[in-house]
C-alpha cells in the first residue's frame, strides 16, 4: 500500500545526525583543500579581523659608549579583514513526489536528493578554492567578433580568465552541464544562462542570449559580484589566485593594499612556457626559504603531477607513497609532499605553507532553518518544498610571501 510521507517525516531525515556528519565528511574530504588544510578558525561575525605587521620597527641600532639610544619606534601594522562568503546549495521537491510505494523507496529518494545537494556543494567549494574571488570559469573567444542577440552557443578559453589555466583541448574544464553562468555583466535579468551541453572547447546555453556582449568577456557563474551594506566586492571564496596578483584579482587583499606594502605580496613566477624542471621548482622554493617560508605541500594538477613524477623517474627518486589526512596519497621528495587536484590550473606549479592559511568559518555546512526549526518550506503558490544546505566561509592567507606559484608551464 502507498505510504504518504508528511513534511514532518521528510524534515526528521534531513536532521539525522548520520546525514548532517555526512554532510560535513563529504565536503571535507572531497574538497582537498579542506582535506589538506585543517586549520580553521571559528568566527562568531562576518568577518575576521587581525593585526600584521608589514614594516619593522625603527627603535634599534648600535651605538656608541655614552651615547643616545636609539629614537623610540614601531612597526607598521595594517588590519586583516577577511570577509565570510556565503555559499548555498538548494534542491526542491514536488508535494506529488511526497507519496511512495514503501518507506524504503522514501528513504532512497530523500537520500538521492541530499547526495544532488551535497555534491554540488563540493563541487562550488572546490573550483572557488583556486580562484580568486570572481568566480571566473573561462572566457568568450569569438575571433574578435561579440557574441550576438540570440547566440545559444560560445567557444571557450582561459579557464580561471589565464591562458595557462587549461589545456588547449579542455578549456571548459570548470563548466558543467546545468549550471548557470552569465557573461560579464549579462545575466539575463537576474535569471542567469542554463549550460545545455559541454564539449572540450565550447559550450551550449538556454535561453539565446537577450543582450549583445564583447569578445573575450569573463564567463562566471551567477551572481558573482555584489555591493551591499553587508558584502562588497566578489562574492566567491577568495582562493590561492589572490595570494598573490597573478589572475588580476587586484593589488588588495583582505584590506590590505600591496602595492604600498610588497611584503603582503605572494610569490607569482611566470615560467615563460618553459617545461617544469627540477632546477626551477628549486628557484621558487629558495624563493620562499629568503622571505622567511620553507614549503609543506605542492598540490597540483594532474599534468603537472606527471611531469614531476617524470623528472624523479630517472633519478630514481621515488620514495614509497604516503597517505595525507582524510585519504589522499602524496609522493614526498626534498621534504615536500606532492598531490594533485582535477581542478587545479593545469600549467601551474603551486607551493603552499599550511600553517599560514585557515578557513574561517562560522560553522560547518548545515541547513538553513526557519523560525520553528524545519528544514524544508513550502514555496508559496505552490505544491513545492525547498530545502538549503548553507556554509558561511572563505580562505584566509596570513602569510602570502609564504605561497609561491610558478606559472605559464610548458602544456
């Protein structure tokens, strides 16, 4: 006999603390830079905000027997101001759907459900990781020419809006199929572009194209940027591409401008389209080991994976893997281990300090309730139910001269 689940029934799952544990497990292993990077930082507010110091005192020095002590100084401090980004990911359900054969197949639907809404989460967390706030998935190539009123189809460049973010064949590699996304500041009205399909270098979007927009504009996914009372500026996780200025992300970071104080600066070395060698990886590592960072993980894409494990391969260099917190594997050479990320930018070289970077988090990923506890809310006007699984969080960088990044790498 049919079984009528109630929005009671549906509500108590989503609250199992099996499904919210799993939640949490899944993101954090599955998005490596929360598998690799287990600092984090519990803030009560929107934002956390810190003291650096960015000049050294000037109340020291030598002198001479007798003579005046140096003149009272102080180091130059400039506060961090690191802004939670708010991430969310939702899924509806229709009343209809609510009726089941038995109470097994409910469970089974509702769990496909939540599988839909976390993996998408990862999937957002894990791209923004990389970039650098904006969002960018990739840009317009049109010959030079816009793309025209009515247009359902656009090629491809640049993921992460740099040439050296993709291979040449796959430059949609952060496009998937359903997602929305909008072209520079065409979104469509708010209601954003769908993407129908994804081929290695294009894509196809519904509905056509309502506004005219230049050749080689950002493509990003929807809503990238806002100025509100509560969050100005991009609204995406601000990720390794803003450790230093390397993807146009701007001087600033977290508050701090670096063009007034280079200290605050990463280290972004263009390789100039040379293969990586072991004679360049250890040109930016001492470049580190000068400004005051020894390197603890190299996470990579997996091209550039390969073209390291090539280089050990002669040398016989290869010592046995190792497995790193939550599961991946890792090679170690010189003290510095070595894994790989699907959406790392693929002609780049990345050395991180763990110990400087953090996630700041008011909490883990959870479910955004109303006022009487419940997950899931009836969509006014309809026979719908809505459910959100929300995160506020961002990376934070508190050494950026401790992060290298070598990049433009032979594809």
């Amino acid at each position: 006999m049919a079984i009528q689940v109630t929005l009671a029934n549906f509500d108590a799952l989503l609250q199992e603390d099996y499904v919210q544990q799993d939640i949490v497990s899944a993101i954090n292993k599955a998005t490596i830079f929360k598998d690799k990077l287990r600092r984090s930082a519990p803030t009560a507010g929107r934002r956390r905000i810190y003291p650096v110091q960015v000049g050294t005192s000037q109340g020291t020095g030598a002198v001479a027997e007798g003579a005046a002590l140096p003149p009272v100084g102080a180091g130059i401090y400039q506060d961090v101001i690191a802004q939670a980004k708010y991430l969310y990911s939702r899924y509806q359900i229709t009343g209809q759907s609510l009726e089941f054969s038995t109470r097994k197949a409910f469970v089974e639907f509702g769990m496909r459900a939540m599988t839909d809404t976390k993996e998408s989460l990862m999937l957002q967390v894990q791209r923004q990781t990389w970039g650098d706030g904006q969002g960018t998935l990739g840009k317009l190539s049109n010959g030079g020419n816009p793309l025209t009123v009515g247009s359902t189809a656009a090629t491809i460049t640049a993921a992460y809006g740099v040439a050296w973010g993709s291979p040449s064949t796959n430059t949609t590699m952060l496009f998937r199929q359903n997602m929305l996304v909008q072209f520079g500041a065409e979104n469509n009205g708010g209601a954003g572009y769908t993407v129908q399909s994804v081929s290695g270098t294009g894509i196809t979007f519904t509905p056509p194209l309502v506004n005219q927009v230049a050749d080689a504009v950002a493509i990003t996914v929807l809503g990238a940027f806002a100025t509100s009372a509560e969050i100005e500026g991009w609204l995406k996780i601000v990720g390794t591409a803003a450790f230093g200025t390397t993807l146009g992300y701007g001087t600033t970071y977290h508050g701090i401008n670096r063009s007034n104080f280079p200290v605050w600066e990463g280290n972004a070395t263009d390789a100039g389209g040379a293969a990586l060698s072991l004679t360049n990886i250890r040109a930016i590592k001492d470049q580190l080991f000068k400004r005051g960072a020894v390197a603890e993980l190299s996470v990579n894409s997996p091209e550039v994976t390969a073209a390291y494990e090539a280089l050990l391969t002669p040398n016989q260099r290869f010592v046995p893997a190792i497995k790193l917190e939550g599961g991946a594997t890792a090679i170690e050479h010189d003290g510095l281990k070595f894994t790989k990320d699907k959406d790392a930018p693929t002609k780049a070289f990345n050395l991180m300090c763990n110990t400087s970077i953090t996630w700041m988090q008011t909490g883990e990923p959870h479910w955004l309730k109303d006022s009487a506890g419940a997950v899931l809310r009836v969509i006014e006007g309809y026979d719908l139910l809505t459910a959100t699984l929300k995160w506020y969080s961002n990376l934070d960088c508190e050494q950026p001269r401790y992060q290298a990044i070598l990049f433009n790498l032979l594809p």
